[in-house]
C-alpha cells in the first residue's frame, strides 16, 4: 500500500506491533502480566498495550510535525491522523478509548488536535470480549491441532477466503457454520514464496505477544462499553469506523456481529454514544491490503477522510 498511497492524497506510516521481528520483545516479566492469576495484573498488561500505541501516536504528531485535524467547507476531514488498526490491535485501541488510565491526564491533551478517527479493520470478536461457543474453533483452540502446528495452521485458517453471508443475511451460527469451509482459493499467505513468507510471518509470536488474548474477558468487554457507550470518558472527539471482511473466518464476522449489535444499543442516561460507522467490504478477506493494496488504499482515502454526523452509519462496498 506504501507506493501508492501518495496518489491518493495519503501519507500511511505503518507501526510494527511489539515482539514481531524487528520490533521490542515482550520481557518475561511482560509475559507473565499477560498470564498472571490476577485479574488487576492482566488488566495492567492490557492498559500498557494500549499506552504504548498512543505514545506512538504522540510521537509522530511532535516529531513528524503532523498537521492537526481541520474541517473543510465540503465536511471532509484534513489533516491529523487517522489510526488503523487491523485485527487484534483493535484490543490496544478499545484499552485507549474504553479505559481512562490507559491515557493517563497528559495523552489526551496531546492527542486531541491531531486523533480524529479510529479503524477497527476486521477486527475479530475477541478484543470486545465475546468468544461465542457455536460449534467452531480457531486452530489456537483446536485441541486436534498439536501446539507445535497451530501456528502454521492459523496462517492458512487466517488469510484463507470463506463463502460470503448473503447481504441481508443475517450473522448466526447456523449461518457461520454453512459458511466456514474455506473456498478452493489459495490463502493469501500461501501465494508468497518460501523466503518471503519467513521474512513476513513471525510464528514465535503466537506463543508470545497472543498470549494477551487469554487475558479476562471482563477487561475487554468494559473497555469495550466504556468506548461506545461513554464517549466523554476518553477522547470524546474521536469516531471509530468498523470495517468487516465479508470473505474473512468465523471470529472475524462474529466481531462484526458484535460491533452492529453495540451500534442498536443505547447508551444510558446521561452518557453519550461515541459516533461509529460500519462498513463491509465485499470480495476482501482478512488479507485483502495484500491481495489488491491499491483497492483498499482508495477505500482508506475515501472513507477515513468522510465525518461520521451520525450515532450509526452501516454500507457496503465492492
């Protein structure tokens, strides 16, 4: 996506996550945060996540000399950044926007001129807390899958491509159970060659940094309440916008199913729901900025510089 982001008129500045190659491992003490009995302890780990991207927002605003966000006459949003996060990084953003301490008093102040939206891009149910129990498994959990193999497993399970739910179908296990057999289409990770999938997929990883997915689900579904329901907590400027996958696995579309179910629901009295807008893409799995970059750059520029006026938008596009 890097090459042709400047046609579209954007600057995209990718951040590797902690204890993939080349960026910091998690210490053994971070670890075993992540796994602690307490749940206080692992609340903590969460919070740190969530700390560590905003000071890494922080520090491209102050040194990159980003421009702050503005409005122009038309309603398009110019300038600051808008945040991406694809996957399970969705867990860090919700820790930031759902959980008062993650920020402290210092970031928002930082932050606010410059943060205007945030993109849970095919975020999967887990960081909202909601691992349903439907009859499916993911090769993590798949105890027919010997530890020693899951990793490799998941890189296919992952970037394989599923049949598509109907567009007024609606997200259910009956339908995600007809709908979990991967298509006859080589998974993304699979097309790379040999030397390139091993500088490009990092398996360590899911025996490290993943380990903050077995943290309490509790932690994740306040911070997930508190970020939609209480947009005055944290941020309150910030909209966040879900883009969902329709090729993508199982956990993916039920975090979609998650997402729009949070979007019907009010918030209590006296609260403020944070603006939030829903996008499905269609024909993409989990892969899709590396199977058609240029096809989800332009769907980046059209979508993240738009103002979400509304409490809930949902669309669909090709």
């Amino acid at each position: 996506m890097l090459p042709v982001a400047s046609t579209h008129g954007l600057r995209i500045i990718t951040m590797n996550g902690r204890d993939y190659r080349g960026s910091t491992p998690y210490t053994d003490e971070e670890l075993a945060d992540m796994t602690s009995p307490g749940v206080d302890v692992q609340a903590s780990a969460v919070r740190r996540w969530g700390r560590e991207v905003a000071l890494f927002l922080a520090y491209i605003c102050q040194t990159l000399r980003i421009p702050a966000a503005t409005t122009v006459d038309t309603g398009t949003k110019a300038g600051g950044l808008v945040f991406i996060a694809w996957s399970l990084s969705g867990m860090a953003i919700l820790s930031m926007l759902g959980d008062p301490q993650t920020l402290g008093k210092e970031l928002p102040h930082t932050l606010t001129p410059y943060l205007r939206k945030i993109v849970l891009y095919d975020s999967p149910c887990i960081i909202y807390g909601i691992v349903p129990e439907i009859g499916l498994r993911s090769p993590h959990a798949d105890p027919n899958i010997p530890t020693e193999k899951q990793a490799d497993a998941a890189a296919d399970w992952l970037s394989s491509y599923y049949p598509p739910l109907a567009e007024d179908q609606p997200i259910t296990a009956e339908a995600l159970q007809a709908h979990s057999t991967a298509l006859p289409r080589t998974p993304t990770l699979r097309t790379l060659s040999s030397d390139k999938f091993k500088r490009t997929v990092d398996m360590q990883v899911s025996s490290r940094a993943l380990l903050i997915m077995g943290t309490d689900e509790g932690i994740r579904k306040r911070h997930a309440r508190v970020a939609f329901f209480d947009a005055d907590a944290v941020l309150p400027d910030v909209d966040i916008l879900a883009l969902s996958c329709d090729q993508s696995a199982w956990l993916n579309t039920w975090g979609a199913k998650v997402f729009l179910d949070m979007a019907e629901e009010a918030a209590e009295r006296g609260k403020r729901k944070r603006r939030a807008a829903f996008l499905r893409v269609r024909n993409a799995n989990h892969f899709v900025h590396w199977d058609e970059p240029e096809r989800m750059v332009r769907l980046f520029a059209e979508h993240c510089c738009s103002s979400t006026s509304a409490s809930v938008m949902c669309a669909s596009v090709e």
